[in-house]
C-alpha cells in the first residue's frame, strides 16, 4: 500500500513494519489523528473474508486496558478486497521477545507482567474471541509500565489447518504452542492458557519449557513434560513445580480454569518472591497474634490456639486439612484433603516453622483442594505441623510425624487436623501452671491468647 492511499477518512503516511497477518501503516484521521492500519493481506481468500467480517465487530466491541482497542476496521481494493483494521498507535513499546534477549526477568518484575498478559487474554476468552497466538513477540512493554496484547483473535481468521497441514507444520513459534496444535489443530481458548504457562514458565526460569530445533521443540510438547522450573532455577520454591506443571499440561482439561488462576497460584507459591503485584488490591495484613513461651526450656511453641485444636474436632465451615499418613521418610509423597476452603482459592502447604512452600493447591468451586507433599530430604526426624496458607495466613493444618530413614513408621492413628487458631481460642483455654507450695526446681508459666 503506497503512501497518500485513501482508506474512508483514513490517509496512508508511512509503513511501520510486518505483522503476522500483513502490514502495519501510521495513517492519519481528517482531524489530524494519528492511528496504525494493519492491512491483512494475507486474508485475501473468500472464506477468510467471512470469518473477518464476523469477527471484527466483536474486535471493535472489545476493551481492555491490556489489550490493543480496535477503533474501525474495513475492506480495500476491487474485487480482490484485503480487510484492515484500525488501530490504536502505541509508541516507545517493546516485546517482550526483545526484554528475553536483553536480561533475565527477576520474579518481583515478572509477576506484573504476567497478571496483566493474564487478565488481557481472559477478557478476550469472556468475549467469546481466542488470541490463537500468544507469544513474547506479541505481549508489549509500554511506557508507564503498561503492558498490552496485540494480534487477539486474528490467528482464527486463518483458513482452518489446510494450509498448514498442507506445510506439514503448524502456526506460531513452538516454544508456545500447545499439544494440540503442535498437531495443526484449530485454536482454542486452553491451547492459550497453555501459551501463558509457556511464557510464565520463561519468565521465571529464564529459559522456555523445551529448546531445540522447531520439530523437537514440537515433539516435546506432545510426548514430554518440561523439566520442573526449581531444578533449573535453585532459587524457585518447589511448590511453583505443581502450579506450571498444570498449566503445561497435555491434556486440555486438566489445565487451569483461567490465567488469572495460574498466576493466583504462582503468587502464592512464590511467596515474597512476588513482591507487588501490578493490578491487585493488597492484601490485609495478617493478624497479630502471640505467641506462647515455656520458661522452663525456653522454646517457641506453636499458636496457642493452633495447639489447642489438637482438641478439638472438624467443624463443618471451618477449613480442615487431612493427610494419607500419619508419619513419612524424606522423600515420601504424603496426599492432603482440605475441606472449606474459600471457593477458586490458590494456596501453598508449608512444612514446620518454614516460610517456603513445599506444595501447592488450588480450590474448586465446593472449596475442596487437594496436594502431594513431598517431604523434603533434609528434613527433620520428629513431629512437624503442616500448614495449608492462602492470603497471608494458614488457617488449618495437620500434624506428621517425620520418621528417619531406616526405622519402620509407628502404626499410630490417622492425624487429626489443627483448625484455625481463632476457632481454637473460642473452645480450649489454657489454664495457668499451678505453682507448689515447695520449692520444686524452676517453675513454668505459661500464657496463651492475645492482650
């Protein structure tokens, strides 16, 4: 399209660059307002007109601050006619391709960009449109920290996988695409939830989940999984693993219900990793609450009311967490049950007065979760408490005996799990230690609950 070319009350001025569908030109509205038109040429075929002409009112229809906003759209020519869309201009952005080969992303500066990728390709999955392409080279980096989505729903308005199957290769970088469409298939809303784990999994690996030449790379995808991301980065908390390797998963279903999920639960297994997240409400402050000291060894002890809740039993409302076993080696999988949980809620389990996550879960819409703890190697022998946390605090948790290597496990009764601390303090008070009259070697106090 030469410079000077009429598009309505659109004037051509320059050529931008290549896009995936076409080029891209600054145009010039008759007020002096300047735009992008993305020329799609390559959408020439009748049939890839229909599909434009049904998509490109639900394009226009669309807003989101993470998402490039179509403001018109049309078609060009004479009888070959080429569709456009008109777009909003976005100076000084880059891709994120480019920051990947610039730098490693730190997770602090990684989670703002991903919850916005997140929240930008759910708004389009409501709007009924599928991105069909989410790649680095489409998420942009823009001044004032604003990062956008472009190209969303144009990879559908291809011709449906002849012409790629007739190439014997699929659309897209491989490093993103999913099983199913390594295989030439259609895009769907999971295979772009996929592409989002993909890039999250970059992000905080610093390396995609399978590297290679382009047919290995798709092999991959369709016959292995990704090596888990805290082996390839030591300083990555283990509970990370689960959350990526369910957003990776080849099977479509079993994949996050959204990416706004999968990033929930990458913030939460991260922990202070995280650091703030663009876009999000802070979180209330957990509750003060005191802890419990025995003069006699001196020792900290676990929350008053959390030890009381060795007392008593599940409470139907109360969240609840139950393991498989009573006791496990390093290195055992112990399964866990949590009841009660807020509906949709990601969360991490937390083994003894450790502040790193060793599993994580996410709740369904009944507030059930469910976890394989994988009790670490270095371990402890002894009793440990195991903590189920969400928002800042872990409000139910469950006792496990950790067993040294070589000695058989005591056949003890399945564990009772430890209700929230302030459900605790309601039922159990803790009395004061009765001093005797004779002295009797040191004489402990104790004090529970809150001043």
């Amino acid at each position: 399209m030469e410079a000077g070319t009429r598009l309505g009350r659109l004037v051509v001025h320059d050529y931008l660059g290549q896009g995936c569908l076409g080029s891209d030109y600054r145009a010039l509205d008759q007020d002096g307002t300047a735009v992008v038109v993305k020329v799609l040429h390559r959408l020439a075929a009748q049939e890839s007109i229909g599909r434009f002409r049904e998509t490109a009112p639900r394009l226009l229809a669309l807003r989101h601050p993470n998402l490039v906003s179509v403001l018109g759209y049309g078609e060009h020519g004479g009888p070959r006619r080429v569709p456009y869309l008109v777009e909003e201009p976005l100076p000084g952005c880059t891709t994120l391709a480019e920051r990947f080969r610039r730098a490693s992303v730190a997770p602090a500066a990684a989670m703002p960009i991903l919850r916005a990728l997140a929240a930008a390709v759910d708004s389009a999955h409501r709007a009924g449109l599928v991105h069909g392409s989410v790649e680095p080279v489409q998420v942009l980096l823009c001044p004032g920290d604003r990062v956008v989505v472009a190209d969303v729903g144009l990879a559908g308005l291809r011709r449906p996988r002849s012409d790629a199957l007739a190439a014997g290769r699929p659309h897209g970088m491989p490093e993103y695409l999913a099983p199913e469409q390594a295989r030439c298939g259609e895009p769907t809303v999971e295979g772009d939830r996929y592409a989002v784990a993909a890039i999250a999994y970059q992000l905080l690996v610093d390396r995609p989940p399978f590297e290679g030449e382009p047919q290995a790379v798709l092999d991959a995808h369709l016959r292995t999984d990704p090596p888990r991301p805290s082996l390839r980065n030591r300083a990555l908390p283990v509970a990370l693993d689960d959350v990526l390797a369910r957003g990776l998963a080849k099977d479509p279903p079993a994949r996050w219900p959204s990416c706004s999920a999968m990033v929930d639960a990458l913030a939460a297994a991260l922990g202070p990793q995280a650091g703030e997240v663009a876009g999000r409400p802070p979180r209330p402050p957990a509750p003060r609450v005191r802890w419990a000291r025995a003069a006699a060894g001196a020792a900290v002890v676990l929350l008053a009311g959390a030890a009381a809740g060795l007392l008593a039993g599940h409470r139907s409302g109360t969240a609840a967490v139950t393991a498989s076993t009573s006791s496990a080696r390093p290195g055992e999988v112990v399964t866990l049950s949590v009841d009660h949980m807020p509906a949709d809620q990601p969360g991490v389990v937390r083994l003894g007065s450790g502040t790193a996550a060793v599993a994580s879960l996410h709740a369904d819409r009944d507030g059930r979760a469910s976890a394989r703890l994988r009790i670490p190697d270095d371990t402890r022998p002894g009793d440990q408490v195991v903590s189920v946390c969400w928002q800042g605090t872990c409000p139910a948790a469950v006792r496990l005996t950790v067993v040294q290597p070589g000695i058989p496990p005591p056949a003890t009764p399945a564990p009772s799990p430890i209700p929230s601390a302030a459900h605790a303090r309601k039922d159990v008070r803790q009395p004061r230690a009765r001093v005797s009259p004779r002295p009797a070697g040191p004489v402990s106090e104790t004090a529970s609950g809150s001043r």
